[in-house]
C-alpha cells in the first residue's frame, strides 16, 4: 500500500480509514 511517499504516519492514516470501511461494509453485509 505504500507508496515511498516518506510519511509512515499518512500511511498509518490511510491504513486506518481501509479498516473503518471494510467494518462498515462488514456491518451492511
């Protein structure tokens, strides 16, 4: 998923936003 951009803590951000909406999605389902 990362993409070298040298910020580990967006990548932590964008980590925790894919999370958040596969629970989401998992709560519709």
């Amino acid at each position: 998923m990362g993409r070298g951009s040298g910020s580990p803590i967006v990548e932590q951000q964008q980590q925790q936003q894919q999370q958040q909406q596969m629970h989401h999605l998992g709560a519709l389902a």
